[in-house]
C-alpha cells in the first residue's frame, strides 16, 4: 500500500526531521539523538501517570500512551519519540494468555515447548493483531498529532519511532515461558524440532510484521526491530533459526510506500540486538536503513562488520549515565567521531535507559550530542 499526503511524512514534514534525513543516509547539521527506554522508569513523571494501572492496560491506553512517549521528548529535547509499548503487546493482541509480573517481566500461562503448543498457537491468525489494533492505531495516531504540535515549539519536525519484538525473542519468551539467562528451552528446540521451530518463527514474523506495519500505517515515521535475545546465538544458528524470521518481520513494513510526493523512496527501518556483535554483519545483510549498535563492541569495530553504506545508532554504555560528567563526555566524544565513518550517525546508548538514572543526565547528554561537531 502507499501511504496518504496525510501521514506525518507530509503532513507534519517529518520526512525533513534530523532523524529521518540520518535513517535514509543524510547527514544533518547535528547528529540526532534519542534513547531506547526514554519514556518510562527512569521519569518521576512517569512513574506519578503510571501508578494504580499494570503495564499491559497502559499499552492499550491510547491516552496515556500517548502522554508517556511524549514525557522524555518534552523533558529531553531528544529528536524523536519511541512508541510506548512492550515487545509482548502483539501476542496479547493475538489472544496468547501473558502477563508482566513485576520484577521478573513477562509470564506465558501456555509455554510453546512441543509440536502440539506450536500448531496451538500458530493457527492464530496473525490478521487478529490488525483487527484488535484499534487502540494501537488510536495511541499513533494521538501520539503524531501531539508531536506536530510539540514541533512547533521546537522548530523542527519530530517523528515517531515505531517499535516491535524481533522474532527471535517472541519465541525465546514463549519456549521458555518467561524470562530466561540462558534461553536453553529455545535453543533446545531449535536443534529437537527445527521444522517446528520455523513455523513458529515464522507465525511470530507476521505478529510483528504486522504490529510494526499498523504503528507506520497509523503515524509512525520509522520502524525498529528490537532483538533482546539474538546474542545468545551463534552466527551460525542465527542465520539458520532467526534471521529467516527477522527478514519475514520487516518485508511487512517493506511493502508500505511512501507518499507520492513525499520525494521519499522507502519508509526507514532499523535493527537493534542486545549482544550481537559477532552478528553484525548478518544482520546487516537485511534490508536494513540503520543497523543498531549495543555497547559491547566499539563503534569503529562495528563499522568494519557492517559497511559504510549503512546509517550506524548507537552506542554509549548505559553505564556512562553514572560516570563523572568529564569521563561521559570524552567518551561522548570518541563515539561521535567514529560515527563520523559512516554514511549517517544517530547517537544512542548501546541498550535501555536504567531506571536509576538521573533524567538531568540525560537532558545534559542530548545537549551535549547537540553541541558536538
């Protein structure tokens, strides 16, 4: 499908913002930034709109949401939001039985461990997740028209970021049934059951697909594929049991045109894995606009795997958010200048923002990415 001169592309001219002119390889006069996990724990603000309503409600509460995505924008001045949501959000969709149980995160009642559990959930079908998306595209929808207005303020377009679970680790948590250190159910499976294996990876694909394509369809001006669990794999298992699926997941969103006259070619895509740096260059091999980078690898050795003609994000340890504010901006600096290599550069941590951190760190941070030259 082609999307409408209504979409924000167009229509709040998020098509010209920092971010998206970085995603498709262009290189703005700063280098735009914006953190996984902005919105949420780390923000009193948050935790005050939160209180008294679970996790899983918050998600198909288009009003707050809508509030909560816009919280670090506001308070940070970062040049894009992150959709609020949860990688699990698709498979309640779905009707799969999950709850997030605090302190642990999310809990499967039915965990998938035989073939009996995989033909059981993946006789779902995955159109439901589009049909039940009706706060999804409510909470898009509020979201973009929040940021328009917020853009005014601030002089410059502000798009949204949509986001989903990779395939991987959907299955990872509904093998195991919940979190996992070593994800060894998963694995197992892999190796017992691999025909099983790809059928429900491949039903996960098209949950995510399409939850990655109603955010884009509804508002969204980008997309990111988030892989938690990837990094437990080696290159070779990875190319044989997750990357099939991740390219399934994306081909979703791949399908989306742009406005006719939005002078785009394709809507930006992004990937992200938690400890993937041996994987870096499969990862790369999809048809990707921004391949994410986690702080385990330096970003120069990153580039190496990935190629120059690609857009790089990332990669500040998380932990640098504690340091001595003179340690955090030499290091600041360092990743900057090794974005510099690429073709485009957006500034992250290389993993989610803690919830122990001082949100003034990470206002002085945006500034001070702002500033770099």
């Amino acid at each position: 499908m082609q999307l409408s001169d209504q979409h924000p592309f167009v229509a709040h001219a998020t098509k010209d913002s920092h971010l998206i002119r970085a995603f498709l390889g262009h290189r703005p006069a700063t280098t735009p930034v914006w953190f996984m996990r902005q919105a949420g724990r780390s923000l009193p603000e948050y935790r005050a709109l939160r209180e008294g309503s679970s996790m899983l409600d918050a998600c198909l509460d288009p009003a707050l949401v809508s509030e909560i995505t816009l919280q670090p924008v506001r308070r940070h001045g970062v040049d894009a939001a992150i959709f609020f949501s949860d990688i699990v959000v698709p498979l309640m969709l779905a009707g799969i039985d999950v709850r997030i149980v605090a302190g642990r995160g999310p809990v499967f009642s039915q965990p998938v461990r035989a073939g009996a559990d995989i033909a059981r959930v993946t006789a779902i079908d995955p159109q439901t997740v589009t049909e039940r998306g009706g706060p999804i595209i409510e909470a898009v929808r509020r979201t973009t028209e929040m940021l328009a207005a917020e853009s005014v303020t601030r002089g410059t377009p502000l798009p949204l970021i949509g986001f989903a679970g990779a395939p991987f680790t959907l299955a990872a948590y509904l093998v195991e049934g919940g979190p996992s250190k070593d994800h060894l159910a998963a694995r197992r499976l892999i190796h017992e059951d691999p025909a099983g294996w790809d059928a429900l990876t491949q039903w996960l694909a098209d949950i995510s697909g399409r939850f990655l394509a109603l955010q884009i369809e509804a508002g969204a001006s980008a997309a990111q594929l988030f892989d938690s669990w990837a990094g437990s794999l080696s290159p070779c298992l990875y190319r044989q049991a997750a990357l099939p699926a991740s390219a399934r997941a994306l081909a979703h969103v791949r399908q989306i045109e742009p406005p006719a006259d939005s002078g785009m070619l394709r809507v930006p895509l992004s990937h992200f894995g938690v400890g993937t740096g041996d994987l870096l260059a499969d990862i790369a091999s999809l048809d990707l606009d921004v391949v994410g980078i986690d702080h385990r690898i330096d970003l120069d050795e990153a580039l190496e795997r990935v190629g120059r003609e690609v857009t790089v994000q990332g990669n500040l340890d998380p932990a640098m958010l504690f340091a001595p504010a003179e340690v955090r901006a030499a290091e600041v600096s360092r990743i900057i200048a090794a974005g510099k290599v690429a073709r485009a550069h957006v500034f992250n941590l290389g993993h989610g923002v803690p919830p122990e951190t001082d949100p003034d760190v990470l206002t002085d941070l945006v500034t001070m990415v702002h500033d770099a030259r």
